[in-house]
C-alpha cells in the first residue's frame, strides 16, 4: 500500500530549488515527453546553455519572463513505494508567507544551501520556519557541490554550522545530503564524485522517512463537526450524522465523547461512510458519527474524548505570522477560523515579534507583511484549543479581515 | 492534518481531503453547484460528493456546461448518474450564447473558449456563490498555481499573483455578493490517482475510455474521430484504429490514443507508463501557447 509525503522546499534565490525539483520530476521519470520538449524549446529560445530545468515548474508567464518563482506551486511524483506532493515555495518573494503556507500543511522541509555560500540568513529563517510550524522532518540539501569540487571538507563545515544552529531550535530530525542538482548528483541516483559519502540519495531518504504512525493516533480524540447530515427520507426520517474529519486520535464505537463547547456527554453509536460502518477512525479519516444521545451538536461544535479535554477558552496566546500589507496592531478585531469555527476576535496585546533567523524575540508594536509574533487574542465565544505543539489541527488557525475577507495571519496556538 | 502519518493509504488521504473540502463548501455556502460534465473526472468528484454527503442527497445541483460538440456516450451517461443520485442537472448551451449573439464562433469550430462566457452566464442566473470544478494542479502548469478555493471577482477572473494564501485544512471561502469561489476537490490527484481510483471503487464512466474501433484521421499529430464536429479534410484519410480517449471535452478538440486498455485496470497500467500528458496527447486548445491555460483562466475558465 502506497503512502503519501508532503514536502515543502526552500531556498534563497538561485540555490537551484526549481532545478531540484526538476531533476527529481525528470530522474524519477515523473516529466512528460511533451512538457520536457516544451522547455527544451523554451531554453533553446532563451539561450541557455543546458535544459533549464527550473522552466518546469515556472508555470505562470510572470514567472517565465522574470525567470522567478512567485507563488507557491504543487507537484506530484511518485514511485512504487510512495507517492510524494511537493509545495515548491519561492525564496524571495514574500518568502515568508509562501514558506508557512507550504510547511502548514508539510511532513518533511527540504532547505537548500549552496554549496559555496553555506549557511546563510535565509537557511536559518527556513528552518527556523519549519521549527515553528513543526515540521516533523528536514532535509538539508547542500547543493551545487560540483562548483566546490565535491570537497568533503566544505560539506562537513556547512553540516556543522548548520547543526550548531539547529540545537537552538526546537527541529526533530535533520538528514543532510550534499548534491549537484544541475548534473543529478545524489538526486536520484548516488554520485559516484562524492566517494565519501555513504548516506542515502535525497529520492532514497524521502521513500524511506520514517512518519511516525503511532503518534497521530495515540493522542486523544479530536473531531470537528464540519456539517450536520439530516436525509430527511421516508427510510430515514429521524437519521442524525455528524460529518467531519477526525483532526487527531482514534475514535471507536463506544468511546465516551463531550461535545464541546456546551460540554454535554454522549457516546458513540456508530461511525458511517458511503463504504460501510467501522469500528474505529483515526486522524486524517473522513466520517460521520451518531452519538447514541439526542444533543445538540451543529456546525463548529468540536467531539472530543471525554478523558483528555482540549481547553475551551475565549482568550489565549498565539504565534501569528502576518500576510497582509496593512500591518496587524494592537486592539484590532479580526476573524479567526479554527478547525470548523469562525468567530470575532479581538487582538488584545502584541507581545514581541520574532526575530526569524533565530526566532528570538524583539519589541514591537505592529506586525508587518512577513513579520512573526507573539499575540493575546480574545474570541466573542469559547475555541477549544490544544497547543500547536500537541496538536498540528487543533492548535492552528487563520485571522480573516472582515472587510475584504481576505487572509491575513496564520495562528498557532501557543 | 499529518497526511503519511495516519497509516491511510495515498487514495485514501486524497479522498478524505475531497471530501473535506466539499463538505465545508456545502456548510459555509448558500447556492454551490458542482460542474458535471460526464468526464473521468468530474465523474470521480460525483462519486466523492456522494460519499461526503450520505446517506443523504447531494445537497447541491449539477451543471454541465454544453458546447454542442459532445461524443453521445458521454451526455447519455450525464443523464444516467443525475437520474441515479436524484440529482438536478442544470444544461448551459454554448449554442444559445451563440444564437443570442453574445460569443461568436470561430473558423475551425473551437468551442472550448467559448464555454467561459456561457459558464458565467450559468453561474449568474443560478447565483452559485460556489462552483465545484474538477481541474487537478498536475494538469498544467498554470494549474499547479491554484488553490482549493480559488477566488473569483464579479468578473468571474482570477489573479494569480494575488490568492489567498491556504493553510492546513482551513479554508476561507469569504466573498461579497457577485463574487464567488471556485473550488477544486481534486487539486492534489494526478491522472493515475483518478483510474486507481475508478478500478478501487468500481466506478462506471463512459464507454469511450476504453479501447474500442473507431474512424479516425490525424490532425496535428493527433488522433481525431469522424464526428459531425471534426470532418476529414481531402488530404486527410480515415482508418479504423482501437482508440480509447485520455479527456472528454470539446468533441472538435480532443483527440483519441492508440491504445488496447479494456478495464480500468490496464488503463492504470498504460497511464503509469506513458510518457506524455493527458492535455498534450488530445487538446489542441492548450497547444496554442505556454500560457495559454493561464490566459483562459484569468478570464474566468476553469
């Protein structure tokens, strides 16, 4: 049975991201004859040297005149093990938003260095990033060794800088793998240049991460009512189903579940799909539940394992990341959507903002485009929260400007 | 949220984010419809909104979008599914917005271009403030740029350089009367994940997928039926060739393969080792430039 990785990429302008990518779609057999003549075409027209590998994922016409990268953009590939969704985010241009939008969802972070800059300030901002959102893997490619020599030396220096940073924040695992994108050295295939190193390819550690299946499972039940299934039919009139996803934990027929906010308890009766009723349904499974108790329970009403509650709350500190031009201040109202729930809210203290390299904090009293910082929110009713760190679902969140509906932050509760 | 983490399957996690996305569209709308056209695709969207909503109805309607060029297999199968799920099918003619005078047809007969103007007409007279699409990101590269709720002005245009970022499994669907969300439950399926999963779930799609004889003739390097839509010219001899149809779209445009696939099983099979891209192999329409995609969407196609 095939399994899914997503991964997020990033890299400073002209780290050979969009070459990587490429190598890998082209290495892994995973680019189309007519895409590949179409930027053979391109290429030739342009001038360039060798097939620009980076034209295969720079789709929009912008992007192929300026020769960047503007937006996020998804590809796919896979091989027989596993099929992979990679979020290509752009190193320049609103770096930041692009980087948290493509990690938010992420579970590995591949950051790209160049071989002959090492380390530099937008390697720690990435993975500094990754941190934040908690990105269970990281890749350190150190590309473009070919324009070092494949010099040993060099890779292990950049490792360790690296590695020294890395202490400081709060990264689960790091693989580093130094490669040559362009020439498709370590990509797919193990470089015979670099003898001395004996670790896996980059597609290698990807087919073979180890995404921890337990522990999404094992942590207690969350599910967000997303919407309220009533046939209303003569064979069901009285048929009551909530649908959802289950954002984290198992839930099993039987289970004593709460309803939050109201804090009501019932159990679970069934839970149904299209295909058949199950036992259990664990995080990441689409459902509906019957409760064996007639409640009300609607639309952004959350069920949750009775024994480990979230905390339900109309106040609390979060980590926001800023989207939008016009900068967040203190005392704006906002709106927050978290899991199925969209309330007002009001932010009631700006604490800091973090400096993104090293996520230190520094005074502010504004958040501006790409900034990160530490707020106090209020809610017009209860969320019931679990810290991001606990919970990648339940712990996060959108702010929304209400007049032009827009996003504007993401939230992470802290 | 963690997708490999859950030990699902890939089809698995895909689904379930379809139908995620479909049910928070059915919850925070007033009037979404879902664009059906009796394609692969917009078959298997079909069958995830059935999932999402059951066992009631699917709570919104079907619109297909009608050039008038259309392969008959493929509308008696539209009829068939909306007859089966109980489902309204709303029909938007091309023709009429040709007979009206509001589009005009161009020599060649493409219709494909055309169908932007008669979609926003459909979606104004429906007042749809969400429209359900089966495009995929793996598509075309303009695709790959598109969110799951990809936001559209009064105009029904989208601007790539200023969407609104999509993080974790949080949509925002906010919009001001005349706008309206276009959203594509299938982003993050490619072409393979779509027959895995016609094979897994047994779902039925029109006959023309699979390999059958047909008269055909070559145009542009592509295989085209003899249809009232797409004439031989002189120069251009008919055989008869098994032929199956990667898409089903505009029956003037798209182009037939050369291939033996019966069963949606061998059809995963030569999917999994074909070497070119469903558009590049039978739409002429997207040949007309790299951008021309891009182009067609900030006018408001899909």
């Amino acid at each position: 049975m095939a399994d899914l990785l997503r991964f997020a990429t990033a890299g400073s302008v002209d780290d050979g991201k969009s070459t990587l990518i490429g190598r890998l779609l082209y290495d892994s057999k995973s680019v189309f004859q007519d895409q590949l003549e179409s930027v053979e075409r391109t290429s030739a027209d342009r001038g360039d040297d060798y097939t620009n590998l980076a034209l295969l994922t720079d789709g929009l016409r912008a992007e192929r005149e300026q020769g960047i990268t503007i937006d996020v953009a998804y590809r796919y590939f896979s091989t027989p093990v596993r099929s992979f969704i990679v979020a290509d985010t752009p190193g320049h241009v609103q770096y930041t938003r692009n980087m948290v939008t493509g990690a938010s969802t992420a579970d590995l972070a591949l950051v790209l260095v160049d071989a002959r800059k090492g380390v530099v300030e937008q390697t720690r901002r990435h993975a500094s990033l990754s941190a934040l959102l908690r990105v269970p893997h990281l890749v350190l490619a150190v590309n473009k060794m070919d324009l070092v020599g494949f010099d040993e030396s060099t890779y292990r220096r950049i490792v360790e800088d690296f590695t020294a940073f890395a202490a400081q924040l709060d990264l689960p695992d790091v693989t580093a793998v130094p490669m040559a994108a362009l020439q498709g050295d370590n990509v797919v295939h193990r470089s015979e240049r670099m003898p001395w190193y004996d670790g896996p390819a980059l597609l290698e550690h990807l087919e073979q991460v180890h995404v921890s299946r337990e522990d999404a499972q094992l942590r207690p039940a969350r599910f967000p009512v997303q919407y309220v299934i009533r046939p209303m039919s003569t064979e069901r009139p009285d048929y009551r189903g909530y649908a959802g996803t289950v954002a984290a934990g198992t839930l099993r027929v039987g289970d004593a579940v709460t309803v939050l906010p109201s804090g009501r308890t019932s159990t679970v009766e069934a839970l149904e799909t299209y295909n058949g009723a199950l036992p259990e349904a664990v995080a990441g499974q689409a459902v509906t539940v019957r409760l064996a108790d007639e409640l009300d329970v609607s639309r952004g009403d959350m069920l949750v394992a009775s024994e480990a509650v979230p905390t339900v709350t109309s106040s609390f500190d979060a980590t926001v990341c800023w989207m939008a031009d016009a900068p967040l201040r203190p005392g704006q109202r906002v709106l927050v959507k978290h899991t199925t729930r969209t309330v007002k809210a009001q932010v009631q203290a700006l604490h800091d903002r973090l400096d993104v390299t090293q996520l230190l904090p520094e005074q502010a009293d504004s958040l501006r485009l790409n900034d990160i910082g530490r707020v106090t929110l209020r809610t017009a009713s209860p969320l019931a929260v679990d810290p991001y760190a606990q919970d990648r679902t339940t712990g996060a969140f959108i702010v929304i400007d209400e007049a032009t509906g827009t996003t504007v932050g993401a939230g992470m509760v802290a | 949220m963690t997708t490999a983490a859950t030990g699902l399957s890939q089809l698995d996690v895909l689904e379930a984010e379809s139908i995620h996305v479909m049910r928070e569209v059915a919850a925070e709308f007033e009037r979404p419809a879902l664009l059906f056209s009796g394609g692969k695709d917009s078959i298997v969207m079909l069958r995830l909104a059935e999932k999402a909503f059951w066992p009631a109805r699917i709570p919104f309607p079907l619109v297909h979008v009608d050039t008038g060029h259309n392969f008959d297999e493929v509308l008696a199968f539209r009829d068939k599914r909306a007859d089966e799920l109980q489902a309204r099918l709303v029909i938007a003619k091309v023709q009429d917005d040709i007979d009206a005078g509001r589009v005009v047809e161009v020599p060649g007969g493409l219709r494909n271009p055309l169908q932007t103007t008669t979609l926003l007409r459909a979606i104004e007279e429906g007042r749809y403030d969400a429209v359900f699409g089966g495009a995929r990101r793996d598509e075309e590269k303009a695709r790959a740029k598109e969110r799951f709720f990809s936001f559209r002005d009064g105009f029904g245009q989208w601007d790539p350089k200023n969407q609104r970022p999509e993080l974790w499994n949080l949509y925002n669907g906010r919009h001001n009367p005349g706008e309206h969300i276009r959203v594509f439950p299938l982003s993050n399926w490619t072409e393979l994940d779509i027959w895995r999963y016609i094979a897994r779930e047994r779902i039925e799609v029109p006959a023309i997928y699979y390999a059958h004889e047909r008269e055909v003739f070559e145009r542009d390097g592509m295989l085209l039926g003899v249809t009232p839509f797409s004439e031989p010219r002189p120069d251009e001899p008919v055989q008869t060739r098994v032929v199956r149809y990667r898409t089903v779209g505009d029956a003037s445009c798209t182009g037939a393969v050369e291939s033996p696939a019966r069963t949606p099983e061998d059809v995963v099979e030569e999917v999994a080792s074909t070497r070119i891209t469903e558009r590049g192999a039978t739409r002429a329409d997207d040949r007309a430039s790299e951008a021309a995609m891009e182009d067609r969407k900030k006018e408001g196609y899909f």
